[in-house]
C-alpha cells in the first residue's frame, strides 16, 4: 500500500503534467492573437466585436458571457469551496505545482546550506529523531541554483503557451528564434520566478497566493472539518524532541498549534509522518493525526493548547 507522500508525488506528477499539456492539446488556454477562450478544443467568444459592429444584441453577449465563464466560474468555485469546507486545503497539498517547487527547492537548500531558507538564523541538525540524516555541502550549491533557474524557465515557458499557441513558442525555443515580446516576457517571468523560488516562496504559500487564502477562509469557517490534531494529553512527550514535525513542514509552520495559526496548512501529512517516525522508537503512536468532526473542535478553540503550540 502507498504512503501518503508516495501518494502525493503521483497525484501532483499528474497535475503537472495536465498543467503542462492543457494548452498543448487545446484543453484550456487563452489565445491573445484571437481573443478566445479555448477550453476542451472549442473556441469560445463573448462576442465584445459583434456587438460593437451590430451584429450580435445586447441580451446575445450577455447570454454568452454567463454560459461561457461566469456560470463556469462560479460552478468551479463552488466545488472547490465543498471540498476546501471539508478536507481542508487539499489542493495546495496533494496537486498544487508550486508546492512541489517548494519541496524541491527546501532539499536543495537544506543539502547546500543545512537550512530551508537564506534567512534562517540556525542551521538545522545533520541527524534528526525521526530518521533524517543530511550532511549540508557547499557543492551542492551549483545544482540548487541551476534547478532554480531552470524551473523558473520552464514555468515561463508554460505561462506563455497558455497565452499564444504552444506550437509556436516551442517551436522557438527549438530553433531559439523568440520574437522580441515573447523574450522580454520570458526574461521578466522568468526573474520573477527565480526571486520568489528562492526568497519567498514560504511566503508566498502563506500570504501572497489567492487561490490559498480562498481556501482558507472556507476552511477556518469549518470547526469540524479536517485537520491536523495534537494529542495535548500527551504534550510532555515533545520535551525532548528536536521539532522533527517542524522541520518537515514544507511552508514552515508550526503543527502542534492550534487550527487558527494553522490556516495555511496544505494537509501534506508530512508532519504526521515525522511525529510518527520520532514515536515509533518508543513504541507509541503519533501525538499528531488527521481528526474529523468532533474530533476536530478541540483543534479549533481558541483556547486549546496555548502552552503546548511550540513545546521544547
């Protein structure tokens, strides 16, 4: 049977890969040189030029605009708002690129420099109670930096395909024949991206990304839906642990707190994971688990746990 974070690697694999190919195959993309949306290899317009010219009545253009992207839109919102107000932020955790851009770029960070950030103060420890062993090398800088960048690319690369034929900008990226527009576009993209990868992409995951913050909001109006639990009952037995559960934290927050500090957690597992690993040497089980329902009011008062949210 698959572990969670097996799991999560096939799951956001797939996304990507639709991300990537959705505009290669005329699933979903916007094409500026005619002004359409094209979703599923149908060409849709609002029809803004027809009715300028007369052609196409008032009622017409507005009928198109709801059948065509509000009602859409709205049925998108709505199911992602059922899903976010039971199970949490499951999108940013299990299929969301940039977290997987996140991941990479922490193991990378963490093998060249021992931390997860530039601007951590202290490094983090070679060997960890939950298995963890990385031996940070300035060697491994090259490679960091060179993903990055790379990554940075690719993602300007995509961007692009959804706003002009695909064929044409990979066409050009083929023969290196980029137009002046496309080239200021993928220069600016792609320094954008290599600055937010590699200083706040933290960040960006807890305050900058709106689909994140949407979810959020349905999510914390949820006090029974899904989250991360600590067992407060067993509190006492963090006292000597080393913050694997911490560590393992892909956006760096702090699990054993309570939901309202949690609000951007992207339910990943991770740290359940590590608290188990750390727990198993002494033959106990995970003072975090995913809760439900009732079991899950204790994790939003506001009241619970305020000693225990960072135990040493």
């Amino acid at each position: 049977m698959l572990n969670h974070q097996k799991l999560r690697i096939i799951t956001r694999s797939a996304f990507f890969l639709a991300y990537v190919f959705a505009p290669v195959f005329d699933l979903f993309r916007f094409d500026l040189n005619s002004g359409k949306v094209i979703f599923f290899r149908q060409h849709w317009e609002i029809g803004i030029d027809s009715f300028r010219l007369a052609q196409l009545s008032a009622f017409d253009m507005l009928w198109n605009f709801a059948s065509l992207i509000f009602l859409p839109v709205i049925t998108l919102i709505v199911i992602a708002a059922v899903i976010t107000w039971k199970w949490g932020l499951l999108y940013c955790g299990w299929l969301c690129p940039h977290e997987s851009v996140v991941e990479i770029i922490n193991k990378l960070m963490r093998r060249s420099s021992g931390k997860l950030t530039l601007w951590d103060r202290k490094t983090l420890p070679e060997k960890q109670l939950d298995g963890t062993r990385i031996k940070p090398n300035r060697y491994w800088w090259p490679l960091t930096i060179s993903v990055i960048l790379l990554i940075a690319f690719t993602w300007a690369i995509v961007l692009l395909t959804y706003l002009l034929p695909p064929a044409e900008i990979y066409g050009n990226l083929i023969h290196a024949s980029f137009s002046t527009g496309q080239l200021i576009f993928l220069g600016v993209a792609t320094i954008l991206f290599t600055i937010e990868f590699t200083l706040a992409r933290h960040l960006f995951c807890r305050f900058g990304c709106s689909l994140g913050l949407f979810q959020s909001l349905i999510w914390m109006l949820n006090k029974k839906a899904m989250v991360v639990g600590f067992d407060r009952n067993r509190a006492k037995e963090c006292g000597g642990c080393d913050q694997s559960c911490e560590i393992a934290c892909p956006i760096k927050l702090k699990p054993r707190a309570v939901k309202r500090k949690m609000y951007s957690c992207s339910q990943c597992m991770r740290c359940i994971d590590a608290c188990e690993a750390v727990q198993s040497h002494k033959n106990q089980p995970s003072l975090l688990q995913i809760v439900k329902g009732t079991r899950a009011l204790g994790e939003s008062s506001s009241g619970s746990g305020k000693k225990h949210d960072s135990p040493r």
